[in-house]
C-alpha cells in the first residue's frame, strides 16, 4: 500500500506530465515492490513454546482467482506426539499489506499460540514467492482467502477460524468477512475506507495542495479504466465502509496516532458503521511500526474469548473468569451478604430498646397505663437536619424580612411622588388660553382587601394580618407593626 504514494507524487508535476507518468501511475497500485525472501527466514520447523513442540508445515494452495495462482503457505501448530492424533484447534490467518509477504505475521506467532490457537501464513496472489502478476488492494486477495479457509475447514484439524488482516490485508479480511458470517473474530489493523478518499488524502499531504483535489480524482477515473481493462478489476468496489453494515462478526479496529500514510480516522469510521462487536484502539506509532505490547495483549485475550466455544452476546464483558475467580467472586458476595445481616439486625435490637425505654418511661410516669397505646418516639434529628432547619428558618426570616422592607419602601416612594397634572378644562378663555384646573395632591390609597392582599403575598401568617390591620389602616403601618411586634 505504500507504494501508492507514487500516485500522488507523480502528480507534482501537473497536467503537463500526466501522459508521462501514467504507466508508473498503473503500476504503483496493480505492481508494488514484490517482498523478497527465502523459506530460510521463516525460522526453524520446529521450535518450543510454552513448553510445548511446534512445527511449521509448508505448502500451496491453488487460489479461487481467475488466474488460479498457486500460494505459498505456512501451518504453525503443535507436534502430535507419537501415535496421537493432531488436536483440533482455532486458527488465525494473518493477511500481509500490498508490498510486504507472509514474512510480516512472523511477528505475532507468540500472541496466536498463546491464544491456543494455529498460525496460518501466506503470500497472496502477485506478492512474495506465490504465483501471480498483479495485486488488486483487496478485490482478488479475498479470492485467495477463501481458498485458505476452505483448505483449513476441510482439513478436520480446524475448529473455528480468525482473521488478522493489515492494511491491504486489513480490507481484504472486511471484503471476505461479508460473505463468511461463520469467521470467529477479526482483528482489522490500518484499514482504508475507499480508495478514492485515500488517494485524495495522499495527494493533498504530498504536494501540499498543489495539486487540486478534483485533478486527482480525475486521474483515478482514467487509471481506473486502464486498470479494469488490464486486471479485470474496479477500483471503486474497494471500498469496505460500505459493507460494513453487513458484517455481523466481533473485531478490533486500530490504528497508529502518527499513520500518515492511511489516517486513523479510516478505520474509526468503519467501526463506527460496523454492524458486530467492536472496539478501536489506537496506540502510538505510524502505518510501519511495530505495534505495542499492550496490543498484543488485548488481541491475545480477544482470540481467547472469540475463538473458543459459542460466541458471547459481550465479548467485551468479563464472562471469561477461571473457577477460583468465580469461586473468589461467590465468596466476596457472600461475606458482603453476611455483614448486610448483621447491620440489619442491630438497627432492628436498637429500635427494640428504644421501644421498651420509652414504654417504661411512660408507665412510670402519672399518665401510664397498659391500655394506653404506645407509639414509636420520633427519632432524634442528626446534626446535619438540625443544622439544615436553622438554615432554613433564618433564610425564610430573612426572606421576611427584605419583602416587608421592600413593601414599605414602595409605600413610601408612592406618597412622596409628584403631584398629578390635573385635566383640562372643557371651556376656554376668551383669548383662545386654555385654562387649567388647579394642581391637586394625590395620596395613595389602598382597599383593605388590597392591604390584605399584598401582606400576606410578603409571607406573613393570617392571624398577623388580622391583628394588624385592627391596629393600622395604612400597609406601610401594618408591615411595621408586625415586624415590632414579633
């Protein structure tokens, strides 16, 4: 996949050198570097893990492509011991980017075997040793992959299959996993959403702008022609975003925070269109890195879950807990239980001695007698309620308080405010002046009901209404009595 940054930089040169660097266009998508190597680098036959003898058995397989390539495999499983049967095991297929080989799933042999399951490799179709001339970023890669998964379901020896798939591998395990529900888990590391996004990406990263975002996806429409007409394959089906909605199998997405190359927000927005269980996860590093160990460590105890027994309705949750946990979980529930009880029944003792204190306390008192009946006494506020009473009975008064200063202020104002221009008169004088009525003063004056109305909208209880409009006829008069008189 790397090397469809030839695409982009090619277009540096603009218009002018389209026809120039079309073929190195072409070829930087169907032709990449092909990874080179030796049956030598892939390690020993045999070798021990975990105390266990394991062997890596090579082999072909004849690919379900047009061409029927024939691919270079490796099957890394436990030596039966002599006379035994080989054990039925869960296997992972690792699916390596566009220009790399099987040689890049050497790196998680530990984390599948400790898993307890197989490690499958292979070289796709036109990459490493497999036969084949041309790669398709995933359209005829997943032809290969159901060569292998037919392969390994009928060997026997195969109980559930997973799939870890790497960039170009990545989608490859996406446009498989639609047409084979029965996969057990998918790890989908470094995906791209579409191509044409991707290219667009890449365009503008390489030229920094430069070069139009429309002039690239120009060029991919006739690339795409040349490619269709040359492989047999459309550029515009890969894109996995669009079938993600149909896939209905557990998998983790990740991506690296610094990947420059296909940007981490490709393989959030699949899982976020993703129909089965899913989890992202993102970790520091660029689309070459090595992954962390903590990746690796997630991804061991996701195949543990995902790839042996019937699938769970949460993977994510803890479900998979060895007996003395369970056994060490029932414990804890039960000592928790048991101190429940015990707290139960104390408050029940103490609410019986307080019944019977306060029943002695009556009958000895001159108003006991034993057919009175006896209720519960009130229980003692804490603290903290009586504290919350004061608090609220001096923030009422206060209340109280500034509505009757507020009132009487009103009353005031209103009886030192200007005196009101009187109406005009119907008749004028002789030489056309109008005459005025003369200026009289205007005193508020309030109905009982009104005063009554408004003291008691101030908050104060009836009976002080009452008692002080006996005393005063005025509200500023009453509001004053009753606040002296509290």
């Amino acid at each position: 996949m790397e090397h469809v940054n030839k695409l982009v930089e090619k277009g540096k040169a603009g218009v002018g050198s389209f026809q120039e660097g079309y073929e190195q266009l072409v070829q930087a998508i169907i032709r990449p570097p092909r990874s080179s190597y030796n049956s030598k680098m892939l390690g020993p036959k045999r070798f021990m893990f975990a105390g266990r003898i394991y062997h890596r058995q090579d082999f072909d397989i004849c690919s379900h492509r047009p061409d029927r390539s024939m691919l270079k495999c490796s099957h890394f499983k436990p030596e039966p011991k002599d006379g035994e049967m080989p054990l039925r095991r869960p296997c992972v297929i690792f699916l390596h980017g566009n220009a790399a080989s099987r040689m890049e799933g050497l790196c998680i042999i530990k984390t599948v075997l400790a898993a307890s399951a197989d490690l499958f490799l292979f070289d796709f179709g036109g990459s490493g040793l497999s036969e084949g001339e041309y790669v398709s970023l995933g359209h005829f890669e997943k032809e290969d992959l159901e060569a292998v998964v037919n392969r390994l379901r009928h060997s026997d020896h195969v109980s559930s299959i997973g799939l870890w798939g790497r960039s170009m591998g990545a989608v490859t395990a996406l446009l498989y996993a639609v047409r084979d529900p029965s996969i057990a888990g998918m790890v989908v590391d470094s995906p791209f959403t579409d191509l044409r996004t991707l290219a667009g990406e890449l365009c503008e990263k390489e030229t920094y702008g430069a070069v139009p975002s429309w002039l690239a996806d120009a060029a991919l429409s006739v690339i795409r022609v040349s490619i269709q007409q040359r492989v047999g394959f459309d550029l515009d089906e890969l894109c996995p975003i669009s079938i993600a909605s149909q896939i209905n199998i557990p998998a983790i997405f990740a991506a690296a925070d610094e990947d420059d190359f296909i940007y981490p927000h490709h393989a959030r927005m699949i899982e976020e269109e993703y129909c089965g269980q899913s989890r992202f996860m993102n970790f520091e590093g660029d689309h070459n890195s090595d992954r962390p160990k903590e990746f690796f460590a997630d991804v061991r105890r996701f195949f543990m879950r995902t790839l042996h027994g019937e699938r769970h309705d949460d993977i994510w949750s803890d479900k998979e807990r060895t007996r003395s946990d369970v056994s060490a979980a029932r414990q804890e529930s039960e000592a928790e239980s048991e101190e429940k009880r015990k707290v139960k029944e104390q408050k029940e003792r103490a609410a019986a001695d307080s019944m019977k204190l306060h029943k002695d306390q009556l009958m000895m008192s001159p108003f006991g007698a034993e057919n009175v009946p006896i209720s519960a006494p009130e229980p003692e506020p804490s603290e903290a309620e009586k504290q919350a009473e004061a608090s609220r009975r001096a923030a009422a008064a206060a209340r109280r308080e500034r509505a009757a200063e507020d009132a009487a202020r009103r009353a005031r104002e209103e009886s030192l405010s200007p005196q009101r221009r009187a109406p005009r008169s119907p008749a004028g004088t002789g030489n056309g002046r109008e005459i005025f009525a003369p200026q009289q003063a205007a005193a508020p004056s309030l109905e009982k009901g009104d005063i009554k109305k408004q003291l008691l909208g101030l908050g104060f209880s009836a009976s002080q209404v009452e008692k002080a409009m006996v005393r005063n006829s005025t509200l500023e008069g009453c509001v004053e009595w009753v606040l002296t008189s509290s």
